[in-house]
C-alpha cells in the first residue's frame, strides 16, 4: 500500500472511530516519515480522545517542530495542557492560534475556559465578548459569558436547543437542592445531545432524588461516551462499593485513580472500602496517601489515626489525632477517641501516655475531657464527673447497644436468667437506652428509668416500655422524693462511682441488683486510667450488711469484653428478709 494511500485509510478508520487500527497505520506511516506533522498530530488527537493528554502534547510538540505555523496544532496542544491543569502555557498556545489566526473564535473560547477555571472571571468574560465579537451568534461563547456572569434569565434565552445552557440551568437548580427542577433541564439537554459530563450531572441529580437505578443507569452511559469522566467513575465506584460489589468498585477506583493520582474523594472512599475488606494494609496506604494530597482536612487525618489505633499504633494514631482535633475541636467525639487511646496507650506506655495527656491539658485545660481523663491518670476522681458522664453518654446514644453486642455485654441477660420475672414497680438507675426493661418487662411490673443522658432517654422513650423516664443524675434523683419501689437495678452503673455509701444508704431497704467491675486487692474501690472504678467485693458486701441487708448473693462473671479481655466482675443481688 502506498503511503497517500495509507494515509488515507487511517484517516477513514480514525474519521470512524476506529481508533487503535488507525493507531497502528500512523505508526507504519512514521517508521518512514518520522517528523510528519500530520501524522503526528493525528497521532496526538487520538491520545487525546482517550485522555492520555501528556503523551498527547508530546505529539503536539513534536509536530510543531516541523510545522511551527499549523494553528491547528497550536490548538490541539492547548487543549491538552489545559486538561494536564498546565493553564500558562495552555493560554501561551491559544495566543499561538491567535497571532497566526486572529479571528479564530474558537481561540477566544479556550482562552475564557482557561480564565474562568482559574476563577479570573474579569478575563474569561472579556475573552467570550472577543469570540462573540467575531461571531455574534457563537452560540457557546453567549452560553458560557452568560454562566460566567450569574445570568440566569440570559441562560434561559438561550436554552431553546441549547443542551450547554440547559445543563448550566440544570446545575443551578441542583446547587440549589431543586432537584426536580435540575432533572427536568439535564433531562432536556440529553435528549439534545449525546454529551458525557450532561449525563453525569443527572447521574448525580437522581442520585440526590434517591433514584439510584436511574443514576447508576446514566453515569455508565457518561463512561461509554467517556472513559475518562471522572464524576461517573467516582459515583460508580462508591455505588458498587455500597452494594457490596467490591472487586468491580475496586476497578472503577483503580482508573478514577489513573486519570487523578491527586483526587482526595477516591483516595479516601477507595482506602474505607479497603478497611471494611479488612484489607487494612492497603487502606492505610490510600490514607496516607490523602494525608499527604489534604493535611489540613481533618476527617482525613482523623480516619487515617483510626486505623492506626486499630493497629495498635497508639502513639501515631495520637499525633494524627491531635493534629485533626485542633483544627475541628467542635468534636467531641474526637477528644473522647483520643482519651480512650490515651488510655490505651497508657498501658504500653505510662510515662508517655501522661505526658501528651498533660500537654492536652495544658492547651485545653476547660476541655471537661481532658479534666476527666487528666484526674483518672492521676488517679484522682473528676471535679466533673455529672457533667463529663452525661457528654460521655450523649455521644454515645447512637452506637451504644451495637457497641454493647460488640464487646459481648452480659450483664443484663444474667440479671434475666438468675431473677425474671419482677413484680411490682422497678426502678431502672442509668437506664440508658432501655436495654434493662426491654428484657425484664412484663405485664406484672412497671418500669421508671433514670439516666443523666437526655439522649440515652430518646431512644429509651421510642421502646414505650417506661411508665416514666428521667432526666437526673441518680444520686440527686435518689435523694429527692420518689414513689416506693420493688427493686432497683443498676446495671454497669456503680462503675462510675466511687464511694458508693450515700448511693446504698438511700436505696435500703429496697431489694438492690447491680453489677460492678472487681479489685480484691483494693481495700474499697480504685479509680482505672479509663475513669471506671473497681470495688473490692468484701467493701460492697460490708456496706450492704451495714445498711442492713441480710440475704446478699454474688455471682462472678465476665462482664464485657475490652480489646480482646475479659472484663471480670460480680453481680450482686441483695435483699432484707425478716
């Protein structure tokens, strides 16, 4: 085949897509015409079209060395330095354009695309007026000069079989939560053309709309139009992960992260899928990796400290902590994640663990925390016990029973097995979610539950099975006027008390069940780094005798489990039997 002839037949394959066939001819053709420009650059647009915009302007260079006049080349490569974010010399290639031909409209576009993408809004409305002074009726300059300028009524003059400003009003209604709206402009614009970043945005409009097959539908249409259309990849792969379609959502990951080695959202959605894979390596990794791209995010470093105190890095995991603390100190939940690894750190470390605690408190000494945390590392009880259980709680609400299901919590259904059924009115003392009455309820008793965590109560009251919930430290509630009660129970309560006299002087003489955690080697109670209290049983067994109580039982068992321990305790049951 002779080289016109070649040529031409590339140029057909290419003109009808196909691509690697028209590759291939190009790569024939330069083996002996190394520097022909055509090819080159044509070589260049296909690189283009598949979104390999470095090996692109590597073509685009080359062919301008041996055609420094073509224009069109000029444009090509701006086009590409562009799409690589290199905007100067993106901008130095449309002036190219423009000195060789001053009125390419096409030029001015580029040049305003370039302007308003580094939000120099000024120029980029200058430069869509210099393309529309070329051609007044260059309907994509007007579309974008009118988005670009805030003109919502100039878009919908415009709109009439326009899919660009029907997109631009579609995005506006989806910035402004009027889905419906957004939908019904995006859908308009796609049947106007076959345009991939048009059926991204309605992938992510039916999304908002809880659409979700619709949006998946449309956002695997944007990637046959685009490969490379990095919206879609990222809502797929999110969408796969979520349905638990982990080896595809790792591909669509894997090319998101291809075309933007630098995009946090993939790095980060990418290493939670990894985590939940338990593949906790390689999500560390993609952790870091977002470390690095966004240092001053703090849910990034927060995340990435998670899975390191899940490693048992405590000592890392704190540093990333901090550092995420600092710059969001509104989260709470974060100083309480640090104050349990303090904790945990404390057991490897001690001297370390009450240093960084000390330098917390340093910085933060109003932090009730770090007040907490300080005194029980000190071994010392909080000045702010009440208000510190009832934040501890509060944030606790929403995770509590899962969390309880995680560490195996057993207190509770003991106290079913060794006394169901109860009679009579029970009082419930730190009733938190209303774990206790849902298991002892019956038609013979009624329940009152006290808890100091108005949010514990919340989920407590959704159970209808108190007669009456309150909002009360338990001691202020116990020394103040109540109805006579059957029984009180406080299950994983007295834990977070000390001196427990006051508290049993004003239960007696009514029947007592109540778990605690146990020390025989404390003469009454101590104070544990994580600011929970052990009793020895003897001092529980002798204060209740005290009070008067005659038939006292105690059952041994493991209470909980914490990082892999057992937590041993006791329940006790006691009663005064004439």
């Amino acid at each position: 085949m002779s080289y016109q002839l070649m040529f031409q037949k590339a140029v057909e394959l290419h003109q009808n897509g196909a691509l690697n066939e028209a590759e291939q001819l190009y790569r024939q053709i330069l083996e002996t015409a190394p520097d022909n420009a055509d090819v080159l650059n044509l070589l260049g647009l296909i690189a283009q079209a598949r979104g390999i915009h470095q090996q692109a302007a590597e073509y685009f260079y080359k062919a301008l060395e041996n055609a420094p006049r073509h224009f069109p080349i000029y444009f090509n490569l701006a086009i590409s330095l562009g799409a690589l974010g290199k905007f100067l010399e993106a901008a130095e290639a449309y002036q190219k354009v423009l000195t060789l031909k001053p009125d390419c409209k096409e030029a001015w576009l580029g040049l305003g695309n370039l302007s308003w993408a580094q939000n120099r809004i000024d120029d980029a409305r200058k430069q869509f007026s210099a393309a529309l002074k070329i051609d007044a009726q260059y309907t994509e300059a007007a579309t974008n000069l009118a988005e670009v300028s805030d003109d919502t009524a100039a878009l919908e003059k415009l709109s009439a079989n326009n899919p660009q400003a029907l997109y631009y009003l579609g995005r506006r209604a989806f910035d402004a939560h009027d889905f419906a709206a957004a939908a019904a402009y995006l859908q308009q614009a796609d049947a106007l053309a076959q345009d991939d970043e048009i059926k991204a945005m309605l992938g992510e409009t039916m999304l908002a709309m809880q659409q979700t097959e619709k949006a998946q539908k449309m956002f695997y249409q944007a990637l046959n139009l685009n490969p490379h259309n990095l919206t879609a990849l990222m809502n797929l792969a999110d969408m796969e992960a979520d349905s638990h379609n982990f080896g595809e959502a790792e591909k669509l990951y894997k090319r998101g992260l291809e075309i933007a080695p630098d995009n946090l959202r993939l790095h980060t959605n990418y290493a939670e899928m990894l985590c939940r894979n338990k593949r906790t390596v390689e999500g560390l990794e993609e952790y870091r990796q977002a470390v690095i791209l966004a240092p001053q995010t703090p849910e990034v470093s927060y995340n990435l400290a998670l899975i390191l105190k899940n490693l048992e890095e405590y000592e890392q995991a704190l540093d990333l902590m901090f550092h995420a603390f600092y710059l969001a100190p509104e989260h709470t939940d974060w100083s309480l994640n640090i104050a349990e690894t303090l904790v945990l750190f404390n057991e490897k470390a001690p001297e370390k663990a009450r240093k960084i605690c000390e330098n917390w408190y340093q910085k933060m000494p109003e932090n009730l925390i770090v007040q907490h945390l300080w005194s029980a590392l000190n071994r010392q009880t909080a000045a702010n016990e009440k208000e510190y259980n009832a934040l501890l709680f509060d944030n606790f609400a929403a995770t509590y029973e899962q969390t309880l299901k995680n560490i195996q919590y057993s207190v509770v259904d003991k106290i079913a097995e060794l006394y169901a059924p109860l009679k009579g009115k029970i009082l419930d003392l730190g009733c938190g979610t209303g774990l206790v009455a849902e298991k002892l309820k019956t038609p013979n008793n009624e329940f009152i539950g006290v808890d100091i965590s108005a949010k514990m109560l919340e989920i407590a009251k959704q159970k209808n099975i108190y007669a009456e919930l309150q909002n009360a430290d338990i001691t202020e509630y116990l020394h103040a006027e109540h109805p006579e009660f059957a029984c009180v129970i406080a299950a994983d309560v007295f834990c977070y008390f000390g001196d427990l006299r006051q508290i049993f002087a004003a239960i007696a003489p009514t029947c007592l069940i109540f778990s605690v955690e146990t020390d025989t080697k404390t003469e009454k109670y101590v104070i544990q780094p994580n600011g929970r209290y052990k009793h020895n049983p003897q001092y529980l067994t002798q204060l209740l005798q005290n009070l008067g109580y005659t038939d006292i039982k105690a059952y041994e068992l493991v209470l909980r489990q914490e990082n892999g321990q057992d937590v041993c305790g006791m329940l006790f049951a006691a009663e005064i039997r004439t």
